[in-house]
C-alpha cells in the first residue's frame, strides 16, 4: 500500500543465478547509460511526482525504476522511433497541499507536458480531479484508493497500481474455499479502508457471505477489540496501516482473540517484520505479539512476476531486480521507500510508451502529431485515452491490464504466517478466476475453524426411567381403579352400598382412572413423538386432567356438600334429617361441575388452542475441547395467553378446593345413613387438597426443569387417585368380605343383630329402640303416680269426715300434715324407682 514503508520482494537465488543477474544486469546499466544520439526526435514531456519524503516515500525506488525504463523505450527504435520521451519530475512529499502548489508549476510552466504521473493516494486524487480541466491523461504507479475508480469524478485516470479493493475478490474466494459465511471487520477510519471495506461489503453480499460485525476506531483500537470478543468474532478482517496494525494486535493479545478458533485477514504490504519492531506506542513485548499473529493471512497484489518471463521490455522480473539494485548503488531495499512498487513505475512508463505508439497511427490520418498537443486539444486525449483503455502486455510485475475503471488488474499472492515467517500457499487470478493453491496452509487446530461457535441444537427430553416407573404406578392405579368400579357396581344392591351412594362413587373411580391415564400424555415429548403430532398430545393432557378432575373431586365434592347442606343446621336438624336426599340433586351438582370445566376447556381450544413452544436455554459448554456450544431446547405446551388461562382455571379448582376442605371439617361430627361414607370423602378431600394445592405453583416454577415438574405433577396425581381410591373403596371391600355381608337388604337386616353391635349406624339405631321402650315405660309409671294420687286424695277427704271432736280432729290433723308429704314422697319414690326399671 503506497504510503507505508514496505519490505523488498522475497527472492530467493542460488549464488550462480546471482552472478549471472548481476552481469546482465549490468550490461543493460552499461545500455542504458551510453549516449544514444537523437537528432531529429522530438521531446514529448511528461510530468511526474514521486514522494522522496513524507508518509510514503515511494519515490526512491520509484523515480530510478521509471527513469531506466523511460531509457529503454528511447533506445527502442520500434516505439516511438520519431519521439524520445522526457521526465520532468518533482517531489510531492505525499503531501496534497505541496502536490497543488507542484502541479500549477508543471501546468504554467513550459514545456507542455502531454502526460502526468503521480503518486500516492491524496495526490494522485488532486491531480487526477484537476487533470480533465486540462485534458490532461493521468497515469499513476503508486496509487490504491477504491474512490480513485469512480470514473464520473477522474474521467481520465489509470494506474498501474491496482486498487486496494482488488484484495476483496482473493477474500472472498478464501471465504468460499474454506466454507466460511460469516465474517467480521475492523479498520481505521481513513477514506481508503472505508471504501474498501464498502466494496467487500457488496461482494460479501453478493456471495452469501454475511458481516455480522463491522467495528472502527481512530487511534485507538482497544473498544474495537473488545467488542469483536463479545460478539464471537472468528473470521476477521482487518484494515489499517502498520502501525495501527501494532497497536490492534497488542489488543488483540490482551483480549485472547487468537488462536485455532480465530483467523486474521491482514493487508500483505506490511514489513515482513511488522510485529517484531519496538513501537513506543504499545505495551506488549515481541514475545507477545509473535504470539498474537500466528497464523494470520494476508492478501498481496503481486507487484513483480513470480515467473521468468521476458515481457515487452525483453527483461526477466528477476533481471528488473538486479539492474534496480544496481541504479541504486548496492543500497539496502528495506531503507529504501517504494522498492516493491518499483516493478509498477517501471511498467507505466512502459504503458505510456505503447499507448503513445498506438496513436501515431490514428493522429497521422487525421492530419494530427503528438507534439501538436496542448491542453485544449481534447482529440490527442481522446486517442491517448483509447490507447490506453486497451493496453495489455507482459510487464515486470505481470500482465498489464486496466479494468473499466482504469484500475490495474492483477494477480493476488496470499501468505500465512507460519512460525514466525511467511509462506506463499497460494496465488488467485481475479480476472481469470483462478486459485492456484499451494496446499501448504497450515492451522493450528485439525483445519481452518469454523466461523462462529457451532452451535449445536439439543432437545432436552424427560428421563425414560422416570417416565417408565411412573407410568407402572398409573397404570396399576388405573387397574385398581377398574376393580374398585367393579366391586361397586356388583355390590349395588347391598344396603351399606347403597347407602353410600354407590353411582357418585363410580364416578370418582372413572375420574381418578382418568387423571392416571393423564400421566401418560405428561410424560409424553419429542422422544416419542413427532413434532407436528405433539399438539394432540398437549390436548390429551389438558382434557384427561380436566375431566377427570371435574368427575373424581366433583363427585366428592357434592357428597360434603349434600351433607353440610342438610346435617349441619341446629334448628332444623331434626326436620332435615326426615328429609329423603333425592339421588337427581346429587348428579346435577356433579353435572354442573362437569360442564363448567368442560365449557372452560372448550372456549380456551377455540380461543387460544394449545401449540409448541421451544425454551432456549443458556448455551453449554461441552466437556471435550471442542469449538462448540450445547443450544439445550425445551418443548412445552402452551398457549398466547397461556398464564391467563391458568390463572382462570387455578383460581376456580383453587377455591374449589379451599371450600371442600372448609365443608369437610364442618360436617366431621355428622352422621347420617343417607350418605354413610361422608367421613372417608372428607379424608380423600383433604389429601386431595393439600397436593393440588402445593403441587400446582410448584409445578409452574419447574417448568423450565422437566424431570422434576413431570416428578412433582405425575406423583401428586398417582397420590391423590390411589389416596381417594383406597378411602372410598377398600373399607367397604373389608367390610363386605369380612362380614360375608353379599345378600339382599332383607337378609342383611336379619343377619345384624349382634355383629352390628359395633357399627355406629346399628348403634344409633338399636339406641333409638331402647330410647323409644324407655319412653312407654316412663309414660306408664307416670300413668300409676297419677291414679295413686287420685286414691290418696280420696281417702284423706274420707278421713276427714269421719273426725268425731276437735282434739280429735287436731289429733287427726297431725297426720295429714305429714300425710301429704307422703305423695311426695311416694312420688319421689317413684321416680327413683323408675332408674331400674328403665333397664328391666
């Protein structure tokens, strides 16, 4: 890149091929120097700016290599045989503002220079913008500006030196080689690399390459860095100047962006030595920055022809290099600027020379000469411009060809730094599409990494043994489920059945069969089953859970309900206990539970159906050391407003439930006949209660971990079925097996008396018979009190009539005094004596 100091071509010779390039080089100094007389020729004058100075100071090799093949081409008597070209040159110091003040001198001033040849990218955008004003033909050799190719702003610029773009077409075939289709870039903010970048950018574009991170910095580039290593930048393009460069890799030391999982993409007109030179500016030590750009490969153009070749100037790319090295006195190609864009001066003057031999013809014919040209003369341009427009031949630095644009077309060399040093492992023609490759690449990992973290998807799927051991579970619970429904539809007629309302009873059996055959469908993901059938599956989860729900607790539910209804208010205790339940009542309470749930369930399937939803989790690291991440993935049934639905459903079975409990201890002391198992479902509610009432948010925060949501949802259903199924049905089974208790209602009553002694209904029954004896027995004695009260009435009134005298009736008044006593007394005695003949 002109502008920075560069490093000399890597050629390697034997000591004889050097001896024999330096004698022919030489001669050809010899040739070149022997005054060669020119009478008759005229002078056409070109005007050059070659930087001796400043930030490229490409003229020092630049000026010597286009002064000798400006000596060649006068000593050609097939070019230009009537011409002998001359170099008026001065020094621009790379500087656009001393190149103005140079350029107005070499327009004002005689002679009239019919060509200019400029260097570096700021002046050679001066001239070439001023140039057309003066229909003025520039030619660079030391320019690689992407903006210096827009042909609307230089309408007659060329140059020998290819644009720095001409780097993206080689990247992107690498990209392509090595399967590469995200890329990041980082460069410095000057007009060269933006547009640079701006043009791979399209081209990336255009191959289906992405550039997920683009960063940029002035000075500093530590932020840049930083954050290409937040955002797992692997394949990164890097676009700065040398020195730059030093700072970014220091950066990138710090930061550990390198190794086998990165590769660098750097500018290859750099010193071979870059990264080893003491820069003040930076913090890291050689051995640190050796560290940082291993591996890292760059794009050249190929400034000098690898092959030996004899091109138009009938001289070798490698004679080039001794006869240079032999102008500049032995002096060392390192401190000299512009040693490896020497081969590009070289071939424009070359350039010019053609393209002005090409239009003696044309000019001749139209009654024109060269040397009639003057800036107002746009016809002489016109053919020069032509003339170059289709120039091509073998030059020192290759086949010389200009694009549309005017830009140079060239070969790309591509290097890899390996241990230390670099090593060509490949050219690509971007004309000819051609990458001749080298296989000599080398990685640091197995092969070129990957670009980017590969991210591999892992479905998370619920533990099969945990799946397998609960479906046992729900499985048995389903077939006790089938024998206690067998048992109490068999054993219907049996009174102690019947009275425990047996048809509520088989629908708690069905509902808890139910809620187990969920168990299935819970356990059921994408293990089992595809992905576009797991909806169904969601359906089978939501409808068994919900139904069956609705028949077990709801037909409980009723019992507790019919009981604190008609068992549990004082004042009319004994009016409702002469009540008949009507068995309707029992199953509308049941049904209207069910069609709640079972509407609910409709509404939210048609309104917001249950679908797949994938959770994305942290990515994982995997144990090996591996170039990867563990995407771990989690299907869930859900919905849009899955959280509102729940809380609708949650609230309402929530209450449910908070009222079954509260019913269940209110009718504790109740008995009753009608419903004679009350106690048992108050027991089942509880149970039921309590997990429903835990499991439930507990399941919603595990959610995301699906052993133990399916562990803490599946158990709180086999718990809660078998719990209720056990209560309900396995008393009665004793009951009836122990007792023998299989006949009809009229066998059973005969076949109670002293068995049932120890039931409680049989109990309260025999009780209210002896209670009713005790009542006639009472009413009997109280009957005989009163008729002895009678016959002692009558005969103290007796008594009285017949007392002859008054002392004698005072004797006879002393005993009634204490006779009346004697009833009550008597009836006292009667009252006592009633305390043994109530158990007579």
């Amino acid at each position: 890149m002109p502008g920075m100091w560069r490093s000399p071509p890597r050629v390697t010779r034997t000591a004889r091929g050097q001896a024999v390039f330096l004698l022919r080089a030489s001669l050809i100094v010899l040739l070149l120097l022997w005054p060669r007389p020119s009478a008759g020729k005229k002078k056409l004058y070109i005007g050059a700016l070659f930087p001796m100075s400043g930030g490229w100071p490409g003229g020092q090799a630049c000026m010597p290599s286009a002064q000798m093949a400006l000596d060649l081409v006068n000593n050609r008597s097939d070019i230009l045989p009537d011409y002998e070209l001359e170099l008026i040159h001065y020094d621009s110091m790379c500087d656009p503002g001393e190149a103005t003040k140079l350029l107005y001198d070499l327009l004002y001033t005689e002679p009239i220079k019919i060509v200019l040849m400029p260097g570096c990218s700021g002046v050679s955008t001066l001239v070439a913008e001023a140039a057309r004003m003066w229909n003025l033909i520039v030619l660079s050799y030391g320019s690689s500006s992407p903006a210096l190719s827009n042909r609307q702003r230089f309408p007659t610029f060329f140059r020998t030196h290819p644009s720095a773009t001409l780097h993206n077409p080689t990247r992107v075939r690498l990209f392509q080689k090595w399967k590469w289709t995200r890329i990041a870039t980082i460069q410095q903010t000057t007009e060269v690399f933006t547009s640079t970048l701006d043009d791979l950018e399209q081209r990336t574009k255009e191959a289906g390459i992405e550039i997920s991170v683009r960063q940029s910095f002035l000075t500093d580039p530590a932020v840049a860095v930083k954050n290409l290593k937040r955002q797992d930048a692997r394949i990164i393009v890097g676009l700065f100047y040398e020195t730059e460069a030093r700072k970014v890799f220091c950066e990138v030391f710090k930061e550990k962006l390198y190794g086998k999982k990165v590769v660098w993409f750097l500018i290859g007109w750099y010193a071979d030595n870059w990264f080893k030179i003491k820069d003040p500016a930076i913090d890291c030590t050689v051995e640190n920055m050796t560290e940082a750009v291993e591996g890292h490969v760059t794009t050249e153009i190929v400034m000098l022809n690898p092959e030996t070749v004899r091109g138009v100037s009938n001289m070798t790319s490698q004679e080039f290099i001794a006869a240079l090295m032999s102008r500049l006195g032995g002096k060392n190609p390192e401190d000299t600027g512009g040693f490896q864009e020497a081969p590009l001066a070289y071939d424009a003057v070359w350039a010019l020379a053609l393209a002005l031999n090409k239009t003696v013809a044309p000019l001749k014919a139209k009654g024109r000469r060269l040397e009639d040209f003057n800036y107002n003369n746009h016809d002489i341009t016109s053919e020069i411009y032509r003339a170059l427009n289709t120039s091509s031949f073998e030059g020192v630095s290759g086949q010389v060809v200009f694009d549309a644009q005017g830009s140079r077309m060239a070969m790309t060399l591509i290097e890899q730094l390996q241990g230390g040093s670099y090593k060509k492992i490949s050219y690509y023609d971007s004309s000819q599409k051609n990458l001749s490759w080298f296989g000599n690449d080398v990685w640091i990992g197995a092969g070129p990494p990957a670009d980017r973290t590969v991210v591999i998807e892992e479905y998370r799927y619920l533990s099969q043994k945990l799946f397998a051991a609960l479906s046992v579970f729900a499985g048995l619970g389903i077939l006790f489920g089938i024998v206690c429904l067998t048992f109490n539809i068999y054993n219907g007629n049996v009174r102690y059945i019947q009275n425990s309302q047996p048809y509520l009873n088989n629908m708690t059996a069905v509902g808890c069969m139910m809620a187990l055959a969920a168990v299935f469908p819970l356990g059921i993901d994408g293990h089992h089953v595809h992905r576009s059938q797991f909806p169904v599956v969601c359906q089978f989860r939501l409808w068994l859970l919900g139904l069956g729900f609705s028949l077990a607790y709801g037909s409980m539910f009723t019992k507790i309900w019919w009981v604190h209804t008609l068992f549990t208010k004082k004042d009319e205790k004994k009016e409702k206990k002469k009540q008949h339940l009507e068995p309707w009542k029992l199953y509308a309470t049941v049904g209207v539970l069910l069609a709640i749930d079972f509407l609910s369930l409709v509404i939210w399937q048609i309104v917001d159906p249950l679908h797949i939803t994938v959770e994305k989790f942290t990515r994982e690291a995997p144990k090996e050391d591996l170039d990867v991440l563990i995407q771990p993935l989690l299907e869930h049934c859900s919905s849009e407003k899955m959280n509102t639905w729940l809380g609708v459903v949650y609230g309402y079975k929530g209450l449910l439930l908070l009222l079954g409990i509260f019913l269940a201890y209110e009718t504790k002391s109740v008995s009753t006949e009608k419903i004679n198992d009350h106690r048992a479902v108050g027991m089942a509610i509880y149970n039921v209660a309590v997990l429903c009432l835990i499991t439930a948010p507990v399941t919603m925060i595990l959610t995301s971990q699906q052993d133990a949501s399916f562990a803490f949802a599946a158990l709180a259903v086999v718990f809660s079925a078998y719990i209720t199924l056990v209560v309900l049905f396995v008393p009665k089974m004793r009951r009836l097996i122990t007792r023998g208790e299989w006949q009809s209602e009229q066998q059973d009553t005969l076949k109670t008396g002293s068995s049932t002694n120890n039931n409680d209904e049989e109990k309260s029954r025999q009780l209210e018979r002896e209670n009713r004896e005790l009542q006639k027995i009472i009413q009997e004695k109280e009957e005989r009190v009163s008729a002895l009260r009678n016959q002692l009435a009558e005969r103290q009134a007796l008594r009285n009539r017949r007392r002859p005298s008054s002392g004698q009736n005072q004797n006879h008044n002393a005993p009634p005094a204490l006779f009346p006593a004697r009833p009550q007394m008597s009836r006292n005695h009667c009252q006592n004596s009633q305390i043994p003949l109530l158990y007579k």
